[in-house]
C-alpha cells in the first residue's frame, strides 16, 4: 500500500518532470536561433559544399544567413559521398555555394530533392582554372602516373581569387534572394575583402621571405596558392586522392624530392599520411600537415581566413 503510493508519487512527478521539460525546451529553442528569426525574419537556407565556403558566406550573410555544410567528418572532398539524411538539408535551401569543376558532384546530386531550384554559386566559375595538376604533369608522366585532365578546382586556397571571384559572386546571390538586405550584405561583403586583402598582404610577406621554392604535398590542392605566392608544387604524393600511390612512384618521388632537396612533405588531415611518412623516412625529413577544410569545431581552423593563416605557418615552418 504504501509502496504503491510511493510509486504513484513517483510517476506523478516524473510525468510533472516530463512536462517542465517539455514546456521549458519550447522556450529554450529560442536561445539557439539566429538573431534574424527573433526579428521576425526566416533566415536564408544556404548549404555548402565544404566548411570553408560554408564561412565565406556566413561572413557575407551574417544574422540573415543559416548556413549547413554538407561535407563532414573529416572527409577529403574528393572522397566524399552524403548521407541520405543530408537531402533534408537541401530541401529548403534557397542558396547552394559549391566549388565546381567537377569537384562537388556529390552535392550536387542533392539538388534533385530541393522544393523549389536554390540560387547556385559556383566558386570556380569566372576564373580562369589551371588544368589539374599541370605543374606536376611533365614529371608524373616521366614517373609512370597516370593524370586525368581537367580543371583544377581547389581556387579557395587562394584568398586573392576568393577575395575578388567568390565573395562578389555571394554578394549578388544574396542579395537576388533578399534585395532589401542589400546594404547589409555590402557592407559585410566590403568589411570581409579588406581582411581578405590583410590576409594576401600577410601571406605575400610570410611566403615570400621563405629560402625554398618547391614542394611536395599529398594531393595537387596547392597550385594556385603556390602560384599567386611564387611557389611550386612539383609533386603530389596521390596523384589520385584517397588511392594509394605504387611503390614505382614512390620511389621516384623520394629520387625528385632529393634533387630538389625538399625534405619536408606536407600531409592533410582529411588523407592518410602513411605514403607522406615512407617518403620522409626516405628522406630524413618530416611530415607537416596542411588543411584544404578546415572545420567548424577545429581550434585555429575554425573559419577561412584562421584556417589561411594555419596553412601560412605551416608553409613558413616547412620551407625555411
Ligand atoms: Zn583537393
């Protein structure tokens, strides 16, 4: 009896708990909106492909955007497919920012579940793209690899080129979608080229005091930041990300790595290094990690131009 009554209580005051919750988190979701929703405004959908557009345009967007990115997990986003609950995201996008050139196909196979076709930004349309790898192409045939050509699309990992392509192009995709937020995103868009021109400046300085010239990354991601910086990226140690390279080529990259005397290799987080580690073991050198991502929840790395300054001084650590 009394056992009973205590139960009794107990699953009145469980389903009392169960209540307050529920009423409490009705209020609480509030907290975690952007400020644009509180004003009575929906904010822009906006998904992208990879976390540094995703950032790009949340420089741009500010309060008026809320933006997803598809690529997560630490993926390269050449190996990337999305999952199938990823095609909510793109149901109610009203902006899709990808990179292009062949690059994030996988996002754009999510485009056939939008409710209405979203505004498309392509960073690579607009400039003039380097055919992939054509830096590396000479010697890699020499090497026995195997190139496909085509458009090299990794532009992002030149802030110059995302300085005066990528954020106009954003610029005008949102205000097509919001006109009366023109002002806003202009001046955002103004503010963000001016930290974007301290960025170039910064890198200018960094990369041009450095003695070496060449490098030797794991996949061919470098080109057009080696090239607005007087860089070289002779190699790729995949020439095919996500493939592991043969041992043929292998050795022949440790034989041109030493007639360049390169003894650093850079690496990526989203690829393994272990073909980066034999051929620095080769060559009494180290491995260094570059990041062509970055991510929302990596400390240093947390937004585009964090994530250009990493890269910078890894570059200035690599090639003193
Ligand atoms: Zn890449």
């Amino acid at each position: 009896m009394v056992n009973d009554a205590h139960r009794e209580r107990n699953a009145v005051l469980s389903i009392m708990t169960i209540r307050t919750l529920i009423v409490l988190s009705s209020f609480l979701w509030v907290l975690f909106l952007p400020s644009a929703v509180l004003a009575g405004q929906a904010p822009i959908r906006v998904v992208a492909t990879i976390f540094p557009l995703t950032d790009i345009v949340r420089e741009i967007g500010g309060t008026r955007v809320y933006v997803t990115t598809l690529l997560t997990g630490g993926m390269s986003e050449h190996t990337f497919e999305p999952t199938t609950s990823q095609i909510r995201q793109m149901a109610y996008a009203s902006l899709y920012v990808r990179v292009g050139a062949q690059m994030d196909t996988w996002g754009d196979k999510l485009l056939a579940a939008a409710k209405r076709p979203p505004v498309i930004v392509t960073a690579t349309s607009g400039i003039p793209l380097l055919s992939v790898h054509q830096q590396e192409l000479e010697w890699n045939h020499r090497a026995g690899g195997h190139q496909h050509e085509g458009d090299d699309p990794h532009v992002w990992l030149d802030p110059v080129l995302v300085r005066d392509h990528v954020v106009p192009a954003v610029v005008d995709a949102l205000i097509r979608i919001s006109p009366k937020d023109a002002p806003y995103f202009r001046a955002n868009g103004g503010k963000y080229i001016l930290a974007l021109s301290r960025l170039d400046q910064d890198m200018r300085t960094g990369i041009g005091s450095l003695s070496k010239k060449d490098f030797i990354a794991l996949h061919g991601a470098w080109h057009y930041l080696a090239k607005r910086y007087g860089l070289r990226q002779i190699a790729a140690v995949e020439p095919f990300p996500g493939k592991e390279p043969s041992a043929k080529y292998l050795a022949a990259l440790v034989s041109l790595a030493r007639k360049k005397r390169v003894t650093t290799i850079f690496a990526e987080p989203q690829l393994s290094a272990k073909a980066a580690e034999v051929i620095a073991r080769e060559l009494k050198g180290r491995v260094l990690l570059l990041d062509p991502l970055g991510g929302e929840m990596i400390r240093e790395r947390n937004g585009y131009i964090p994530l250009m300054r990493y890269n910078l001084s890894i570059i200035a650590r690599g090639m003193k």
